[in-house]
C-alpha cells in the first residue's frame, strides 16, 4: 500500500494539487511579508529579512493596486504558452505595488492598446495555462485602471 501512488508522488510532471494548496497565498492572493524591526514588505513570503536579517517577519496581503514601472509586448509565442496564441501579443511589466514591493505580472484586457509606463493597475485572478492533469492553473495578472 505504501507505494500504491508511487508514479505520482514521484514524477515531477504530475503536479500535485497539495503544492498548489501549499502556495496558495501567494498564487491567488498576493501575499507577502512585512519585517517587524526594519518595516519593509517582500514579496513573495520570506523566511528572514534580507535587510537586517531578521527573523521577525509576518503575512501581509497586499492590495494588488499598482503602477507599472516597466513594459514589454512579447510577441513571439514560447512553448509554455502552447493554447494560449490568440492572446498574443502579451504586455508584461513590472509593476511597483502600492506597499512597495515590485513585482513582474501580465498586463490584460487591454485591447490592441499598450499600457504606459506611470498607468495605475490592479490585479485580477485569470487563467493561465493547462496542467498536465489537465486542470486549469490559475494566477495573478492586473488590469488598467481607467482614469
């Protein structure tokens, strides 16, 4: 009994929806963490903080509002996007949270139309690609904020 599920414990291409769990936070919820000596918020969650390098650090949630502080139009279609070449062109940025962490996230819903460096945006839960079990995975991407 003990290795009735050998495969898919084993194969590192069967995914396991107990690490999908494990993520959860910062996956779907944009959770971070704050040092409670020096103040700063990192995301995603450290153990210690590499400012001060304490250990003092808690959770955060983080608002998902944010200014894009860099952008990119990836035209060209890579593997891991295999399904998804109608969305193409893809707009990913870097994106300066309101809290202070940057982090890189796709920029949608936005038309044939380029987000500009210094535009507001939040974030969204999407879909981003098919797992090999055939389940949807899904992820953080953000929105422009209209003016």
């Amino acid at each position: 009994m003990a290795n009735q599920y050998y495969d898919q414990v084993n194969n590192p291409m069967i995914e396991s929806s107990l690490a999908v769990w494990r993520n959860y936070d910062g996956l779907y919820r944009l959770v971070g963490s704050r040092c409670t000596t020096c103040q700063h918020n990192f995301y995603p969650k450290r153990d210690a903080c590499p400012l001060c390098h304490q250990i003092t650090l808690e959770s955060v949630r983080f608002s998902g509002n944010g200014t894009i502080i860099n952008i990119e139009q990836d035209k060209i279609p890579q593997i891991t996007v295999v399904g998804f070449r109608n969305l193409l062109p893809r707009n990913i940025a870097i994106i300066q949270l309101d809290e202070g962490p940057s982090i890189i996230g796709e920029i949608v819903d936005c038309g044939h139309r380029i987000p500009k460096v210094g535009e507001r945006v939040h974030s969204v839960l999407r879909r981003l690609s098919k797992s090999s079990n055939q389940t949807w995975k899904y992820g953080i991407k953000f929105l422009c904020i209209e003016a």
